[in-house]
C-alpha cells in the first residue's frame, strides 16, 4: 500500500524556535499539522534524546507522525514515528537497520542521481530540494526548481517532498508540480504566529490538492 502523507511537513529547527520546543509542536497540532520532524544540529546526544521524546509523547495523542533529524538512534529510542536523513548521514538501510521495519525513514536528494538512489532504497519517501532559494542552511545545496519535482515525480511511487524556500505563496506551485507534501522551516516558525500561519499553508495546500485532481 502506498504511503500516504499529510500536505504539510513541519520542521521544528531549534535554531528558530523562539518557544520551548514542547509547546510550539503542541501549538502547531493542534492547528492540524500533522507532520513534524525536530531538527537539532547543535545538540548533545543526551539532550537531542530527552527533547525528541519529549515531543514524540506529547504529539502521540494528536495522531501526528514525528520524525527525528540525523540520528536513527535517537528516533528508535525515542518512541518518534521514524528518522529523516542526509547524504551526510547513515544511507537509508543502515538507518532503517537501527529505526526498524516498522518505523519509517526518509531521506533527501539534491540532484537526480541521489533520488534514483533513494527511489530504489527501502525509503518511504524521498525529499527533492531546495526548491527555492531557502535561508534554512547556512551552505544550501544549488537549486533545482519545480522542473526537478515534475521529473522526479515520473520516476517513483513513493511520497515526494518538496523543500527548501517553500513559502505560502509558493506552496501550492509545488502540489501542483507534482510533490505529495512541502517541507517547511522558517515560513511557519518565523512567522508571528506560527500557529495561525500553519493553517493557511494547510488550507492552501488542501485548495492545490483539490485543483491538481480536477
């Protein structure tokens, strides 16, 4: 059965969470999102574990899925719904060796040779990015543009998340390119209220859905 995703993937990136991170998942939750992944580059092992089970407890009630960056270790043992990683990082099948089969990985891509590999790794689905110029990265990789989703869309079955410079404006461009969901950092956490801002990506992503399918 193919996986099926929620439109908006939130990343939580500590270095933008002006609230305990707790309260700004809950916030978001409960303005429906219903895909978060914690994001913590600059965490001591210990801490990234506390805080990612910390999260993972407090979004269960909320039948969110979570996802923790980086450390297949960390979402194993923080009861997290699965790990999300980078070409830098465990390549998709030592990551699901340490997350298990019944936990979900996802990985990102940045050129077509990195998504024909993970369209044939056990990746549950793949993110193609940046889409846009994003200020999420210090050192961003090039911009591959809303082409790249077309293209890649035609080569898997698998879920496409599109990430990178994905703000409300631009959202719905990458539905209709053929991405299953965006991935988005600053346009909701720096946003003034990034609840309230969480629920117009999720409605105008719902409207793009709607379109595509007509």
């Amino acid at each position: 059965m193919r996986l099926v995703l929620p439109r908006l993937y939130v990343i939580l990136d500590a270095a933008l969470i002006t609230s305990p991170e707790r309260d700004c998942a809950l916030s978001l939750a409960e303005a429906g999102v219903r895909l978060l992944q914690y994001r913590n580059k600059s965490a001591l092992a210990c801490q990234y574990l506390n805080t990612s089970r910390e999260l993972a407890g407090a979004l269960r009630p909320h039948d969110a899925s979570f996802f923790v960056n980086d450390r297949p270790d960390v979402a194993f043992l923080s009861g997290a719904s699965g790990v999300h990683v980078g070409q830098d990082d465990l390549d998709v099948e030592q990551a699901r060796l340490v997350v298990g089969r019944d936990n979900l990985v996802g990985v990102s891509t940045h050129n077509l040779e990195q998504f024909e590999r993970a369209a044939a790794s056990s990746a549950d689905y793949i993110a193609v990015g940046p889409v846009f110029n994003t200020s999420s990265k210090a050192d961003p990789d090039p911009v591959v543009g809303l082409d790249f989703i077309r293209k890649t869309r035609r080569l898997t079955d698998k879920p496409v998340i599109a990430i990178g410079g994905i703000t409300l404006e631009r959202a719905a461009s990458a539905i209709e390119a053929g991405a299953d969901s965006v991935a988005v950092i600053s346009g909701i956490l720096c946003a003034s209220d990034p609840a309230q801002r969480a629920r117009e990506y999720i409605n105008t992503l719902e409207a793009a859905k709607h379109a595509a399918a007509v």
